[in-house]
C-alpha cells in the first residue's frame, strides 16, 4: 500500500500539472474570441509569475507561430548578453592627404561599422569633429567603406510590395538616418499650389511634384498622395489632390542607395557648416596601415535596443544581427552569421528548439515562427539577468511611449506593464512584463495568427488578456 504522504504529494502535484495545463480562458478572453468569431486555436497565451516560476495560464503555448516583431526580443537579449548593455559601435573618419591652413589636399574617408543610430543629428556632430580636426575644405572625393558588413542582394519590395516603405530598408554598415527621408507636404491655397520640402534636404534627391490642390478636409489615405520613383530612387514623383484642409502633412519614405544617401546628407550638412567641397563619392575599403582621424562613437547599446523595442525598428534590429556575427564570428558581419551567433547562444543557455525559424531577427518576414512557450522562456532567462533593468526598460511603457502610445491610455494597464508588440497581415503578438493590482510580476506572451487578426480583434483579445491579469 502507497504511504499517505506519497498519495498526498501525487495529488498536489497533480494539482500543480492541472493548473499548469489549464484548458479554459478567462471569460473576458473567450467572450471576445466568440463576438469576433476567433477560433480559440488561433491563439497562444504563456503567461508565468515571476517569483514563484507558477504557470498561471497557458494556451496552446507550444503550437509555432509567427510572433511577429515580438521576435526583436530575442534579438536584443542576445545582443545584450552577448555585447553587453555599454558596448557601442565607431565610425571612423580619415584623412587621406595634407591638412594644410583648414584645407584637406586629398580625400575624406568615412568608414562604417554597423552603427544602428547614425541619425542626421549625429551626423553633423561627426562632422563638426571633422571641422574641429582643422578641416574646413576638402579637394578630393568623399571615400565610403562599408564592407564591415556584407549584405546580399536587397529586394526592398519583395516582403509586401512596398520599396519606398522605411521598414523594409536593408542593413548597412554606414546606415546614414535609416536612409529616409521625411517628405512635408504644405497647402497654398493662395497661390493654388502644394508646397514640397525635404527633411533633410539631399542636393542628389529630385522630387516631382504634380501635386493639384482641392477643396476637402484632412483625411484620406496618405491625403491622397501618390509616390513613386525611377530605378535608382534618385527622383521622386508625387502626384494626385492634396485637400486644401492640409496646413501640413509628414511622410516618411526612403531614397537612393545607402552611400548614395550618405554622399547627399554629407554635403547638405557640410555645406551648410560652411564647408567646400565640390567632389563625388567612391565606395573604397579603407588602405592598411592609415590611423583614423577621427573615432566617433555610438550610444551605448543600452539605449539603442529601447530604439529597437519601443519602436519596433526593424533596420536597427538586423544591424544588431549583423554586428553579432561580425563580433563573434569575424568580419564581415552577415545575416547567415547572426543566426548561427543566435542559435548558438540559445542553445548555450539551454533555450533552443527545434520549433523556432529565426530569420533575419526583426520579424519582418512570413517564415518566423516561435512558441509562446518559448518566448516565456526568453522573458524568464532576461529576469533573472544583472542587466534585467536595461531589457525591461527598452520596451514600451502601456498607455505612454513607444508603440503602446495610444493602446491601455486612461486604463488600469496604463504605466503597469512593459510591453512589445508584434502586427503583420493577420498576424497580432504581444510580450513583456506586467504588474498587477496585487504587486505581482508577471511574464505575459500572446500570439495570434488568423485571417484579418490585426484589423483589430487581435488587440481587443490582447487588451482583455492584460486587464484580467492585472486583477490576479
């Protein structure tokens, strides 16, 4: 006969597997999947307390699925744990010739290492470094050298037929600004014209404008601008009817090559510093045995993923992949290499499965897939980790920045969980961290992929996820 405390302790612990298993959804949950006619098995929910390791609810928590940008969480972590939260990236700036009474007699090199965040404000910071060295006016050529990544051939349209869209830009060891151009579109109504600016302003960027102005309000898909550009994305058309209700209107949209993009940011802001320069570009590497001007450094990684997690940035996140594999496995960095750093490190920490499908890192893709199970795992193994407060605080703050701006504002949710969200065509995911109205800390994950799923029903399922874990 089995001792009584051997019976008691098989049905605690079957108990504890019950819960564990738990078959139903809070009834907030279901009731929305009912209203909206959601398949209860198109959605995966994990969700763990943090101090005590219980299972508070899982739901299909082992089926792959495509998490969306949530991915960029695996992304970051490995980069963090990998390169640690001060690593930063440097650009280095030569002078190839004479410096001679603030005149170079020869050309100025920029040699790129993957630096996610050159942005045109730190552009000009590096090139007032540049003026600071004594260079006032350059007689040769600007020298890019790029080759610290090594980027396959790019379809910027072949994810969704979109080129010009700032989150299909491909990686670039000299990313300048993301390569994008935000357009400003202004109605005249006086002289019946809509006026057109570019910020910033690249003297090798042409913009058409067939513009017509017309009675009307604000709205309207992009107020009914038509965009389009030739081959090399060196001219840019707009056409259609502007409402004449648009004092002003932002579009955010991409340009040229990536050195092409370089070239045409360098002299507007060199120019406008007062700098001569009358030369081209030319794509070099960088001659052996020459030392640097200039080391211009990053911010430090840190403060770069809460870029890539707060506002889902997916060109940052695939310049994280790529500098893993330059790190770790040499140079140049690759898209193959960062996968192999990422498995690799997953596999280190006794987190890889067979179910995940990486991909490029950013979660841009139709291929990516992963268990909510699994990114529990990941929001666990971060917890637990001495740089745990730089991770939580790279994701958005519900209801007050990021991607979450305007999703739980004037709810209980609002300043209560760090969150990263994740929305392809029918695919919606959330995952991050929540405190409840008990002082509980939560690791909360949900996936849901189904046709039409991110119109919004995914939300509403995800919202009353998050509102029933905050009472627990």
């Amino acid at each position: 006969m089995m001792p009584k405390l051997s019976i008691v302790l098989l049905v605690f612990a079957a108990m504890a597997m019950a819960k564990a298993n738990d078959t139903s959804l809070p009834m907030r949950v279901q009731s929305v999947l009912n209203l909206r006619t959601l398949p209860d098995d198109t959605l995966s929910i994990y969700i763990e307390d943090l101090d005590s390791g219980e299972v508070v609810l899982r739901w299909h928590d082992q089926v792959p699925r495509n998490p969306g940008s949530t991915i960029k969480l695996v992304t970051t972590l490995v980069a963090l744990d990998v390169l640690g939260p001060t690593y930063s990236w440097q650009t280095d700036v030569y002078a190839l010739g004479e410096i001679e009474d603030g005149r170079l007699h020869g050309d100025l090199l920029i040699k790129g290492r993957g630096d996610p965040f050159l942005v045109t404000e730190r552009m000009w910071q590096l090139l007032r470094r540049v003026r600071q060295a004594g260079i006032l006016n350059i007689d040769g050529d600007l020298l890019i050298d790029d080759s610290y990544f090594d980027v396959a051939s790019h379809d910027p349209g072949a994810f969704d037929r979109q080129p010009l869209r700032a989150y299909n830009v491909a990686p670039n060891a000299l990313l300048v600004n993301f390569k994008v151009i935000r357009y400003w579109f202004e109605a005249e109504p006086d002289t019946n014209s809509v006026r057109v600016w570019l910020d910033p302003p690249l003297k090798n960027l042409s913009v058409d404008n067939r513009l017509s102005l017309a009675p009307g309000r604000c709205r309207g898909y992009q107020r009914g601008i038509t965009i389009s550009a030739n081959e090399a994305v060196d001219r840019i058309t707009f056409s259609g009817v502007f409402p004449s209700g648009c004092r002003r209107y932002a579009m955010d949209r991409t340009a040229l090559s990536h050195n092409e993009f370089a070239f045409g940011l360098f002299m507007s802001l060199w120019h406008e510093a007062g700098g001569g320069f009358s030369g081209g570009w030319k794509n070099v590497t960088t001659p052996q045995g020459v030392e640097p001007l200039i080391e211009f450094e990053s911010m430090p990684l840190a403060d770069v993923i809460a870029r890539v997690n707060k506002h889902s940035n997916n060109v940052m996140a695939r310049q994280l992949l790529y500098t893993l594999s330059a790190e770790v496995l040499g140079e140049p960095g690759t898209e193959d290499g960062g996968r192999k750093v990422v498995i690799d490190w997953l596999d280190k920490n006794g987190l890889a499965s067979s179910n995940l499908a990486f991909e490029n890192g950013a979660g841009l893709s139709r291929e990516v897939r992963m268990t909510a199970e699994e990114m529990g795992a990941i929001l666990r193994f971060a917890w637990r980790q001495p740089y745990m407060p730089e991770y939580v605080s790279s994701l958005s703050l519900a209801g007050l920045d990021g991607t979450l701006t305007h999703r739980f504002v004037n709810t209980t949710l609002s300043g209560n969980a760090h969150l990263k969200t994740g929305s392809l065509d029918h695919v919606t995911a959330i995952a991050g961290y929540l405190q409840a109205r008990s002082g509980r800390r939560f690791g909360v994950v949900t996936m849901q992929n189904h046709n039409d799923v991110h119109r919004g029903p995914g939300e509403e399922v995800q919202e009353a996820l998050l509102q029933w874990l905050y009472e627990q």
